[in-house]
C-alpha cells in the first residue's frame, strides 16, 4: 500500500469493514493531496469508494468510521464515474492521478489509461447550479446567527456556522481556476492557481479561509461567515458570464 505510514492502518481498517459487507464494491482509491504527495501534518486521506450500484439507504448508517478523523469516504457508484469521465470532471482528473488500493478487475486501471481533455462546460454549469442551491443553505444558516448573535452575544461572540459556504466558496474557485484552463486536484494546486488568476489580497486571505474551513475546522466564526459570502457574490459574477456563453 503506498501510503504515509500514519495512514495506512486506518485506511485498511474502513476498507476490510466495507468489503466484509458490501460485495458491490468495485474498487478502492485514494485522491487528493496523500496520493500527490503533497500533503502535509494536517491533511486528510479522501478514500474514493466506488460500486457497482447505489444504496437505497445511506452507507453511513451501517459502517463505523474508523478512530482517525481524518480519512474521508467518497462514495461513488459506477455510474456516477462513467458520468465524471464523459465529461471529463474534477474528480475524473483526480481519479486519473489516485493510487489504487483495491480492483480486482481492473476497473480503475481501465479509466485512468483514457485520455481526459479539460471539463467540460455541460458539466461546469451543473455543477456551478448544484452548489448554487447548496450557497441557499449556508446563507439561511448565517442569517439564524445573525440573529442569535445580536440577541445573545455580548462582549465574547459565541456563534458558530458549519462548512457549507466554505463549501461552495472553494468549489466555486475550482470552477473559475478550470475556467482557466488548470484542473486543479489538490488543495495546493487549487491555491496556487487561484493566486495566479487573483491579485486583491483580501480575496485571497479570504479564500485561505475557506480552506481551512473545508479541510480542517469544519466549523468558522460570524464574521467569517460574512466574509465568504462576500466573496462568494464576487466569485459568482465572474463565473456567470463565462458560464453562459
């Protein structure tokens, strides 16, 4: 298993629970910072999951996590990779670039021999309106504690809001960075890249939050909060026209 070493037990751990359950499974890959070595003290390990069809009900009820926080299960059924590599999306990219711990027939080293060409604008502009819904939720949630915080918040803040526009903030930058011509499928590559295509220094503290938020707090304060959708706004009004066309 070609693994950081602090990895590779957890990672075993969740794959024998799965496999010793679910006989669907096609194949097991790691994405992401771990499998381009780029990843450092804090990262997580995103474990791509993939099987032969969907579940009626949510995986998660049945599978316990393994201790460390930090491996992340992405669920995909086999139809939902066909989809990714016909359009040539992120995680199509991402999976072209994994490590494979488990296929047995081969299904994964099948897809990455194919030839990917950069996403298409079907697939941006779906995935630009499914975390256009998901920014609906995030700013509900940052208007309830706005409130809560003008009512019960005096001297020391208490609010706390999840990750959900950290979420669409950092997805949205991925949609402009491709926009422009780079896929990125790491966390490094996605700031660098965004940092070349945006100068204002407040956008970029801005968005360094996100990433943190993302990957590693899952939870920000209000005014962080506010400071997202905020740029949120921005990022949108630069995807909109492009999208478009």
């Amino acid at each position: 298993m070609l693994l950081p070493e602090r990895f590779r037990d957890p990672t075993r751990e969740v794959m024998d629970r799965i496999l010793a359950r679910y006989r669907s499974t096609l194949a097991f890959a790691v994405i992401g910072s771990v499998a381009e070595g780029t990843y450092g003290e804090r990262s997580d390990l995103d474990l791509v999951w993939v099987t032969r069809g969907r579940f009626r009900i949510r995986y998660w009820r049945f599978i316990e996590l393994p201790e460390d926080p930090r491996i992340e299960i992405v669920f995909l059924p086999k139809p939902s990779v066909e989809d990714h590599f016909r359009y040539c999306s992120t995680m199509a990219h991402s999976l072209k670039r994994s490590i494979i711990l488990y296929d047995p027939n081969g299904y994964l080293e099948g897809l990455k021999r194919r030839e990917l060409g950069p996403p298409s604008r079907e697939w941006m502009r779906r995935w630009f309106e499914h975390w256009r819904l998901l920014n609906r939720f995030g700013l509900e949630s940052l208007l309830r504690e706005r409130r809560f915080h003008r009512k019960y918040c005096e001297g020391t803040c208490l609010c706390s809001i999840d990750d959900t526009l950290a979420r669409v903030a950092v997805n949205y930058a991925i949609l402009l960075v491709e926009c422009h011509g780079t896929v990125p499928t790491n966390k490094e590559a996605l700031w660098l890249s965004f940092c070349d295509l945006v100068e204002d220094p407040e956008k970029r503290r801005i968005f360094h939050i996100a990433l943190q938020v993302h990957r590693e707090r899952r939870w920000m304060g209000l005014e962080e909060a506010i400071d997202l959708a905020k740029l949120i706004r921005w990022l949108r009004s630069e995807l909109e026209p492009i999208l478009s066309s």
